[in-house]
C-alpha cells in the first residue's frame, strides 16, 4: 500500500486537465516537491536546493528511499528516479547530469534523511530552465526496525526542509516525507481508480471530464506522453458502477460511544472500570452528594483541549441499569477519581 501511495504522490500535479499539450498550465512539470539547482535556489526565499526530514525513533535499524521525478520531455514529462538507502551513510548519484546527494542518518533516536541538489548551472536562468535541472516531486520514504516512529505531527526538536513528513504504516514503522500536507496514515480510497494527476482535484469529476473530452482531444493528449496515455485508457475502461461508488463513501462512528481506553499521567483508563469519586472542591452540590461512592466508567471522552472526561454511573444508586441504557452520565475529570 505504501509503494502505491508514493507512486500516487509522485505523479500528483504531473499532467492538468484537459491534458492536451497546448493547454499553458501543463507547459511546465509539477510544481510540488522541487529541489532546486544551488545557483537558482539562492535567488529566494522560498526555493530550496535541499529537502530534509527528521523524525524521532525507537528503532535500532533504519533503511530509506528517495522518489522524484526528472524532466524528460519538451513540457511536463518526467522520468521516474529512485535512490535506494540501505543504511546509515551517503549516496551521490548522476542521472544524466542531474547531480546530487542522498544520506541518511541514524542517531540518538533521531532519523534524518537529506536530500541535496549539487548540480551546476548558470546563474540568471528562468523557472521553466531551472525546473529541468531539478528534482521534481520528491518524496522520501524511511523505515525502521526493532522499533517505531513519533508521529511528526507531535514530535518536538525535528526540522523538516521541503517536506512534510507523516507515520505511514498500520505499524508505524515507516514516514512518508510528502511534498504537500497529509495526515498521519494517509490511504488511498478503494474506490479510486487510479492516479489523474490533476493537483488533488475530485476524481469523480475528473473522471467525469475526461470521458467527456472529444475523440480528437484524447488523441491528441495521448500522443504526448506514454503515463497519460496509460492514464486515459484506464479512464476509458471505467464502468458506470465504479463512476457511481466514486460519489462518495461516508462512515460515521457514534460520537457517543467515545474512547475505549485513555491513559493519564500513567494511570489506564477503560470503560467498564471501577472508580471512587472525588469530586473536586470547587465542584457542584450534585457533584458531592456522590463523593466517596464506587461508580462504573460508561464512557470515555477527550475535549477540544485534550482533557480526559469520565462519564460514570453511580454503582449503588437504584436505577443504574436505567441510566445506563438511557446514557444519563456524571461527568468527572480523571483528577476527581481513584481507580479502586
């Protein structure tokens, strides 16, 4: 699943709607993920000649990978390129005179993988120029073993360059450094057919565009590039039934049933617990009446600002099963319980 996630990031932006090779927005290759040549890159502040990741880890071992896509044609195509680390140390490669390194690192629980762009061109050259001496689409792929990763997204002290990377494995063992935002675990739905290129755009409407394009558009778009031609006959095969799952799959989880566990400064939680109440000083009447009493925890909740709320019922009050079967809950924080 990852491999085909990457190979989906990597073509993202490659070709645009309606994909012919007169249209001017597909007259340069993908804007994402640039690593620049050093002499354009200089010329400002957000062009970079490098792409870094950092991420924190537990593992004892760390392989990576480097993904990016090399102009090849005369507009936006573009030759796939991997670079493959194994292990701890740095990679020059040449590809047809695009230059650069690939290292990873590994070191008090700190993963860094950096890519540099070292190829030497003029300065004064323009973007389209420029784009033809750098490393487009780049993405980089980390795993580890005998371990797992911190989410990037809460892990604290990492500095990212050009690269925003997420946990990528049910195991968390592996981080993709993406070329645009994504969220921990990203998937590709399974109702997708397969990548469009078009810059994140609803593949449903797209789908529904291409087949809407004449004969002679799609013949001229696929005589441009072998991945768009690729791209157009899988559109073309696209079934009525596959066009109509497309529209939209929703799976809604009952807000009400909440957390199954949490845990606080050490302390588990878990629904079905046992718990003295403490109600806190400041806390309601209602609140005290039940201060002491053993109760059951029902429900487990976390608020906007990451508070754990319990929602209990009394154990000895008559009824309980009611207020169960009802959800007519206490509410207290875990600071107002004793796990009995």
């Amino acid at each position: 699943m990852l491999d085909a996630l990457v190979d989906t990031l990597l073509y993202e932006g490659y070709a645009l709607y309606p994909y012919t090779p007169g249209a001017t927005k597909n007259a340069t290759p993908t804007p994402f993920g640039i690593v620049y040549p050093p002499a354009y890159a200089a010329g400002s502040g957000a062009t970079f000649d490098v792409l870094q990741i950092q991420c924190l880890t537990d593992g004892v071992a760390a392989r990576g990978e480097v993904h990016f896509l090399q102009a090849s044609g005369v507009r936006h195509e573009g030759t796939a390129r991997r670079i493959d680390l194994p292990a701890p140390g740095t990679v020059e490669f040449d590809f047809d005179g695009l230059r650069g390194t690939a290292s990873l690192a590994l070191a008090g629980g700190r993963m860094t993988i950096r890519v540099e762009n070292h190829t030497d061109v003029p300065a004064g050259l323009d973007r389209g120029e420029a784009l033809r001496h750098s490393l487009l689409s780049t993405h980089v792929v980390g795993r580890v073993t005998g371990g797992r990763f911190v989410s990037p997204l809460e892990a604290v002290g990492c500095a990212q360059i050009n690269s925003w990377p997420v946990l990528a494995t049910p195991e968390d063992d592996a981080v993709l450094g993406a070329a645009i935002m994504l969220p921990d675990h990203p998937q590709i739905a399974p109702e997708s057919k397969g990548s469009l290129f078009d810059s994140t755009e609803i593949e449903e409407a797209l789908l529904i565009h291409v087949l809407a394009l004449s004969d002679e558009e799609r013949e001229e778009a696929a005589a441009q590039d072998p991945a768009v031609r690729q791209m157009l006959e899988r559109a073309a095969r696209t079934t009525p039934q596959e066009l109509m799952d497309l529209h939209g799959r929703v799976t809604v989880a009952d807000p009400r049933e909440g957390e199954p566990s949490a845990e606080v400064d050490g302390v588990l939680y878990r629904r079905g617990d046992t718990v003295v109440l403490r109600p806190a000083v400041n806390a309601t009447p209602q609140d005290h009446l039940v201060a002491g009493r053993r109760a059951t925890v029902e429900r487990i909740y976390h608020d906007y600002d990451g508070t754990v709320h319990l929602a209990v019922t009394v154990d000895d009050v008559p009824g309980q099963d009611v207020m169960r079967d009802i959800g007519r809950y206490l509410y207290f924080k875990t600071s107002e319980v004793e796990v009995a």
